[in-house]
C-alpha cells in the first residue's frame, strides 16, 4: 500500500523523463541482481545450522554483491549507449551501491526463513518500503527529480538492511572458511 500511495504522490512531484531514467537504471541493475545471490540463501537454508558457515555466507555475499556493483559500475557506459541516454551511467552507477547494502542484512533474512520466522522477516521488508517511499517523497519535494527515486532505494536497502541486524538474533563473525565457501556455492550454483 505505501508503494502505490508513495507512487501516486511522486507521479505527482516528478516528470515522466524522471521515471523513465531510473527504469533504464533499474534494468540495467536488476539484469545482474539475477545472479546477485548464487544461491547462497538457498544453501543456508539446506545445510545444518553452523555459525561458521553463517558468517562465510555472510562475507560470500557480501564479496559477490561487492562485484556485481563494480560490474555494474564498469558496464554503466553500455547501459547509456543502449538506452541512448547518457544521464543512466551515473544513475546506474550510484543505483548499484544497493547490491553491498542489500548484502549486510541478506544472510540474516535467509537465517530468520530457515528457522520460520517469516513474521520476522516482513518487518525489515515493511519499514525499507515504508523509509523508502518517505524518503524518496522528500526528496522530491526539494527538487532532486529523478534522483530522488535513486536516493530513495538507497535509504530504503540502507534502513531494511539496518533493521534485520536489530531484529535478527544471529550476528555474523569474522570467520570465512574457503571449503565451506565452496561447498555454499556449488549448491547454490544449481
């Protein structure tokens, strides 16, 4: 509901040329967010609870999510050239700092799901829809056009991502163990 609502508001404070540049973003980001989990939730899910193989998820995820934002930076120029618009580089470019912040709370939210707190797990979904409709409102209002859609989903994986750590009892450490890695991604690969 605060999607529609904050949609029907912005499609009131903001052009079409707006929405239709973050589209070009968002198409160009979501191609590579197709391969931004490798299926690592999924093996979290299927292997036995270990804290050690949590947290190498964890900083699996992290590092893909970490390169698919330098991809994304990279092939930025060719979404501008496809698109013909070269406004949608540096859209792109700064839309993709969601993969890194999506990162930090992903694994918490595969942990909840394995254990069946899925009530848990709507509420980091809620208030990131509910932060980033506010946000990308105000920015609007003070003038940031098409930006303010940028810096809306920004705040909003910002403030899900933040939510989850509160909410989530698992805290990842600073343990990576390559084999686990490995064994995470070849599950999750399939």
């Amino acid at each position: 509901i605060m999607v529609f609502i904050s949609t029907i508001i912005l499609a009131r404070l903001l052009a079409k040329d707006d929405f239709g540049l973050v589209g070009y973003a968002v198409t160009t980001i979501s191609f590579l967010d197709v391969l931004s989990d490798f299926g690592i939730g999924a093996a979290i899910i299927y292997y036995p609870d270990d804290d050690r193989r949590a947290s190498t998820a964890f900083w699996l995820n992290l590092i893909i999510r970490t390169v698919l934002m330098t991809v994304s930076w990279v092939l930025a120029p060719l979404a501008g050239i496809y698109f013909r618009d070269e406004r949608v580089v540096t859209v792109t470019r700064v839309l993709s700092l969601t993969f890194p912040i999506d990162a930090l709370g992903d694994i918490h939210g595969w942990m909840l799901r394995k254990r069946l707190e899925f009530g848990r797990t709507v509420i980091p979904d809620f208030l990131g829809a509910i932060t980033k409709g506010l946000a990308s409102i105000l920015f609007a209002v003070f003038g940031f056009g098409a930006w303010s859609l940028v810096w809306g989903q920004i705040v909003g994986a910002a403030a899900s991502s933040i939510v989850i750590w509160f909410i989530s009892p698992w805290k990842p450490t600073f343990n990576f163990d390559f084999k686990m890695a490995k064994g995470l991604l070849s599950y999750g690969v399939h």
